[in-house]
C-alpha cells in the first residue's frame, strides 16, 4: 500500500466542489466524491470535527492509490467507488481497506466498474428478466403502469 501512495499528492483542504488544487481530473473528480461520501456518518461529516479532515484525507489517498495500482489504471476512477472504500475504511482503517478493495476487484467486483457498464447491464438484465418470471404481474405494473425499470432501483444493489 505505502508504495502504491509515494506520489499522492496532498488532499486539498477546501471541501468545496471546485478545483481547489493543481491535480489530474480523476484526482479532482475523487476528492469531489470523498467530500460528500457518507455525508450522514459521524467519521466523515462536520467540519467543525479535526478527525473528519483526516479522515477524508485518508480516503482520498486510499482512492488515488487504488486507482494507480497497475491492474487498475486502464479502468481508473468510477463513481461508486468511494461507497465501497468509505465503508471498508470506516470499518477496517486506511491500509486494510485498501487490501480489502483490491481483494474485491481482483474477485470479480472490477467488471461492474467498467466504462460502459456492460457486467452490471447484464446482471440487471438478469434481474428483470428473474423478475418477469417470477413475478410477471409485479414487473408488468412496474413497467407499464408505473414506468419503473429495473435498473432505476437495482443499480444501487449490484454496486
């Protein structure tokens, strides 16, 4: 991990949403999410609270140095990623989270993330058509009456 965060650059202290620092867009992009990541949770909300400064800070170097291991620069920075690291550092700390990340997309969690989103496409394609099986009158309502797709509700779930 310590290898992968040499050339971070400091997190920027301004929490606003503009370029508060000379950076790369993906870096600019991922402190703009770290920002507002679980913006409900005591560890990374209130400004006012020295630990939550770190602890953004600290998310923010993880993210960067996620997104700069090898087998992840072709893919780089998705949105949604910072869900996934927030969670497991608040709950494992910055260096495991950063090994649990990566355990998880080397299992398979990094085709959800692709560009185009073709894997989590196909896994809500299976979903819907789970659904219609299953519960044909339910996905029937859902789509012609109420005009909800699947995919409104079910990316949540698979990401």
């Amino acid at each position: 991990y310590y290898e992968f965060i040499k050339g971070i650059p400091p997190a920027p202290s301004s929490t606003e949403g503009k370029k508060a620092f000379d950076s790369s867009e993906e870096a600019h992009q991922i402190w703009i999410d770290v920002v507002r990541t679980l913006a409900h949770h005591p560890q990374m909300t209130g400004e006012h609270h020295p630990w939550v400064k770190e602890n953004r800070k600290c998310l923010f170097r993880l993210l960067m140095a996620f997104v700069q291991m090898p087998d992840q620069r072709s893919q780089g920075y998705t949105q949604g990623m910072n869900l996934i690291a927030a969670v497991l550092f608040v709950v494992l700390g910055e260096e495991m989270a950063f090994c649990a990340m990566r355990r998880m997309f080397d299992q398979g969690l990094r085709e959800l993330y692709d560009s185009d989103f073709k894997s989590l496409k196909r896994l809500q394609d299976s979903f819907d058509s789970e659904l219609t099986k299953m519960h044909p009158s339910l996905a029937f309502h859902m789509k012609r009456h109420l005009g909800i797709d699947v995919g409104m509700f079910s990316t949540s779930w698979f990401l």
